[in-house]
C-alpha cells in the first residue's frame, strides 16, 4: 500500500497537482519515515501522520477527529482514502459541493470470509460507506470483483487503474553471487500465498529442476 500511494502521489505532483499524504503513525517503521522524507518536498500540502490502528479501536474517534480538522484546513478538491480505515475516514466525512470521496480498498477488510464474524462486520460496514463513495478507484480486477462480491456493486462511478513500474526499474543490475532465481517480498499471511510458491518450487525441485527461493517479509 505504501508503495501504490508514494507511486500515485509522485505521479501526481508531475503533473502539477497540490498533493498531500495523511498517514499512520504507528506503523511503517524506518522505512516509511524514509520514503515520506523523501517525497515530502514535492508534496505541496504537506505530510501528515496520526496515530491510526489497523482494526476497529475506541482511539479511532479520536484519529477522526484529527482527520476532519486538516481536511478543514487544507480545503482538498479530492479526499482519496487507502485502505479500509483511511477510506471510512474520508467517506464518514460528509458529502460536499467542493470535495469528492475516492476509495481505493486494498485488502483489509475484504480479506475476511462472510462466514466469519469479522468478514460479516465488515461487509456491512463497507456497505453502509458504499453510497457515501464518489468515486472507487480499485488497483487490481482481484480487488473489484472481491468487493464487488462481498459488499455490492457500487451504482456510481467505478474504475479500475493498475498500479505499475517506474523506467528505473528495468535499469540493468549487478547479480549477486548468492542470488535466487525467485524472491518473495510480502507479509507472511495466507492470502498472500507464499505457501503455494513455496509448493511450486518443491515440485519442480523434485522434478529436477533446481529452482532456488529466497522469502523475505514481516
């Protein structure tokens, strides 16, 4: 998520646009407070962080309370929340003639089965914000056709924009010695399916083919 959002808000500070980012506090670690030192001079309205948990918490009204008096301040055209808290945040925000809601899910909320009892708190409460939306914008088909499953299909204005690669990344690299033929970067949570790689490279070791593995997440 934090790389999508450093993406979009670079992507959008090139074409002129007053960008700002509000994140959480808590965490991201030194590699957040890093990669928001760097893009905060070309952010024209500024980083922002409050301390934000991942699940529902009594200190969120607080966190909210915050939220609402700097989009007061800072008089957006656009609020665009990430993820499921940021996007209840931004849509529990009443409508208005000057700002539009945007929501990109990115999982979280969307990751629990309906059979479960967080799945069915959370597809309520995503259903309760769906018309409070302006605008979804999802980063993968994965994404839409999840929500789309779990919460409804929105009656407004729905897109879908891949999140992509900057040029620098296909410049050419030294190989380590020690290197691996495939590398995993992610959490180390079911839905993310390292198990299946982890499979995968099983079956073709033991069909012979050598194939090496680094995993590497939190």
């Amino acid at each position: 998520i934090l790389r999508h959002i450093l993406d979009l808000a670079n992507g959008q500070a090139d074409r002129g646009h007053l960008v700002g980012i509000v994140a959480d506090s808590l965490t991201g670690g030194d590699r957040a407070n890093a990669a928001f030192a760097e893009i905060a001079p070309r952010l024209k309205l500024g980083v922002h962080r409050i301390a934000t948990r991942r699940e529902p918490h009594p200190t969120d009204i607080l966190a909210w309370m915050r939220f609402s008096a700097l989009a007061r301040k800072l008089k957006p055209d656009v609020l665009h929340g990430h993820g499921a808290k940021a996007g209840a945040f931004v849509r529990l925000k009443g409508s208005s003639k000057t700002t539009i809601r945007v929501y990109t899910p990115h999982g979280g909320s969307l990751h629990y089965p309906l059979s479960t009892m967080k799945g069915a708190f959370y597809s309520r409460l995503e259903r309760a914000l769906m018309n409070r939306t302006d605008l979804f914008l999802f980063e993968s088909a994965f994404a839409q056709d999840t929500y789309q499953r779990i919460v409804g299909r929105p009656a407004g204005l729905v897109k879908c924009v891949f999140n992509g690669v900057t040029a620098n990344e296909f410049d050419p690299i030294a190989t380590a010695d020690d290197a691996t033929d495939v590398a995993y970067v992610g959490e180390f949570r079911h839905i993310k399916g390292a198990d299946l790689l982890i499979d995968a490279v099983a079956r073709l070791r033991a069909d012979g083919k050598p194939v090496t593995l680094t995993l590497a997440g939190d």
